[in-house]
C-alpha cells in the first residue's frame, strides 16, 4: 500500500476493527508500513494529550502519575521487553481467532485478574494472589504450546464479532493503564489513558496487518520514547 492507502486502511479499521487473512510477510515492505501506523499513532496521542490538557487547565481533573523509585536498568526491562511482550501477547496475541490462541487470551485474562485483585487486598493477602496468577499465566503457556498446531481453526463467532473483542480489549489495555496514576477523583480523570487506548487500538492494526513482532515492535518503540522523554533525554 502506499501511504495514503495505509492510512485509510488504519482509519478504516479504527472504525469497524476487521480481522486479515494473514499478516505481511516480514521485510522491508512490512517496515515501512509499521513506520506509517507508529508516526500516525504518535501524532494521534500527541493531539489527544494537548486537547486533554486544554480542558484540564481549567478543571484539574486529570489525576498525577504515580511516583516510583525504579532504576534505568528496571524501566528498560520493563518498559522495552517486559511490558511489550506479555501485553501483546495477552491483550492482542490472539487476535488471530485460533481456538489455542483464545484459550491462551482466557488464561491471561484471568492471570491479570488475580493481579489485579491482589493490589486491593494488602501485601500478605496479595503475594499469594500474584504467585496464582504467574501460575495461571505459566500453565496457559504450556497449554498454548501443546495445542498451538493442533487447534488453529477460526469459530464463526470470533469473525463475526472481531470488532467488539477489538474494542473490548482496546478498552481493557487503556483502563489497566490507570494503574500508573494516582486514584481518580473525577469520572473525566479517565481520560487520561485516552492516549493508551488509542494506542492500543492501532497495536491491535499493527497485530493484525503486520504480525505479533510487529506490534511488539510498534510497543516497544513507543515505550522507549516515553521513557526518553520521562528521562528528559530529548
């Protein structure tokens, strides 16, 4: 596609999420399309994030990131290997509708549940739960790998309903992201995870278009520029 098409086809698929029969073939072509879809993604959230600002000026209602003590060495794991592997892998993974991959998504699904669950509950309470949830994310590991060749059709409802496990995981990605912030003290404070859910659904594009490494790519990409900027790098 040239650049006009890519970005019709991306605003397309903002609009009605459709599944693609298979990703492009990893190469040079594969590159130049996920440069479109991250510098389109980047200007997206740079405009979502100045508007957003705009209506906070007034009000304040957008809630202040979390501080935490955490090394370089720590955010690069987390932010450039961590976060856009296992993100992908549970929020868009299985996007390809194979009865393994979804199986998989329902394992990781449940995994950050429990993770979830044990922020709420105190530290001796909340290990427990943590340790369930790798346990739960480890065992959906060895399942996926037992079954990943064996079961790959596609159920009709799955295609039917794309767009709404598109959006429903889009959502998911975004509201999991509040995590980085302080508590909310007005329902217009979720609006600052508006860029993470854009974002997460043009990784869901990138996954589907261009391939899981793709999107991890795409991911990791935008992380190492947040942390650049977080760093006062550039």
């Amino acid at each position: 596609m040239r650049l006009r098409e890519r970005l019709v086809d991306v605003g397309r698929f903002m609009v009605r999420p459709t599944p693609a029969i298979a990703p492009m073939p990893w190469g040079r072509g594969l590159l130049a399309a996920l440069l479109v879809v991250f510098l389109f993604d980047l200007a997206l959230d740079k405009t979502v994030v100045e508007l957003t600002a705009l209506l906070d000026a007034g009000a304040g209602f957008l809630p202040d990131p979390v501080e935490e003590e955490t090394t370089l060495a720590e955010d690069l794991f987390s932010y450039l290997l961590l976060a856009p592997v296992v993100e992908e892998l549970v929020y868009r993974g299985w996007l390809t509708g194979r009865m393994a991959a979804l199986r998989f998504a329902l394992y990781g699904f449940a995994a950050e549940a429990f993770f979830v669950a044990a922020l709420f509950v105190g530290e001796e309470k909340g290990m427990p739960l943590a340790l369930a949830g790798v346990g739960l994310a480890l065992v959906g590991l060895i399942h996926w790998g037992l079954t990943r060749e064996r079961d790959t059709a596609v159920p009709d409802w799955f295609t039917r309903h794309f767009h709404w496990f598109v959006w429903g995981s889009t959502l998911l990605f975004g509201l999991m992201h509040l995590g980085n912030y302080e508590p909310l003290t007005h329902q217009l404070g979720v609006l600052v995870v508006l860029p993470q859910t854009i974002g997460g659904l043009l990784l869901a594009y990138s996954r589907t278009r261009l391939g899981l490494r793709a999107a991890m790519l795409h991911h990791a990409a935008y992380n190492a520029l947040f942390l650049a900027s977080d760093y006062g790098w550039w």
